[in-house]
C-alpha cells in the first residue's frame, strides 16, 4: 500500500510543480501574465509549489525507508525524476501546442526506465 500512495503522492506533486514552474509561460503566452512584475510571477509561482510540497513531503516520507516506507533514498527518487519527466511531458504537450515529442526524447524516457531498473536490480 505504501508503493501506490507514495506514487500517486508524487504524480500529484509533479503536477503541481509542472504547474509552478512552466505555468507563468502559459499565463504569458495567453497574454493573461503580460504586465505582472516579475516579483508577482515568482510569488504566484511560489503559491503553486507550495501546493507541490504538500504532497512531495508526506510522498518522501511514506515511500523513504527511513520512516519504514519501501524505497532506498536512491529508489524514491529515481521514481521521483521518472514520474516528474512523464507529467512534465504529458503536460506541455496538452498546454503548448509547439512543443512535441520526438524521437531522442522516447529515447531519452526508456534510459530513465532502465535507471528505474538497475536502482531495484539486486
């Protein structure tokens, strides 16, 4: 049960940290952001990824097997980077249109699912 909570845990924080860091480009690009201070992008940022660490830190410390979770340090966040690159992926292909996957980033994808693999492989 820990595995899948501490999973799902991360999905729903690398959404919110997608949105924290990418979200002002797309508030930009829809002319929503245009005159906002750089000071009031960045707070506005900082409201997102608080959001974000909500859920990263009880992930981090349901899966760590230093609070008795399932994964090495090494393990969560290999995970982590994994889940990050596929919702950041899913996400900017949805919310900008320019952006696309290519080749050398499927390619790219399967070298992290083999960290994943060798991180577990005993």
């Amino acid at each position: 049960m820990k595995i899948w909570l501490t999973i799902l845990l991360l999905i729903i924080s690398n959404v919110f940290m997608t949105f924290a860091w990418y979200g002002n480009l797309k508030l930009q690009e829809m002319k929503i952001s245009t005159d906002w201070p750089l000071y009031l992008i960045i707070l506005f940022s900082w409201g997102i990824a608080l959001i974000e660490y909500c859920f990263m830190i009880p992930a981090n410390r349901i899966g760590s097997q230093i609070t008795g979770g399932p994964f090495s340090l090494v393990q969560l966040k290999v995970i982590q980077e994994v889940i990050s690159i596929t919702v950041f992926s899913i996400i900017i292909t949805f919310m900008f249109k320019g952006e696309s996957i290519h080749w050398n980033h499927i390619a790219a994808f399967f070298c992290l699912i083999m960290a994943v693999f060798f991180v577990f492989y005993k």
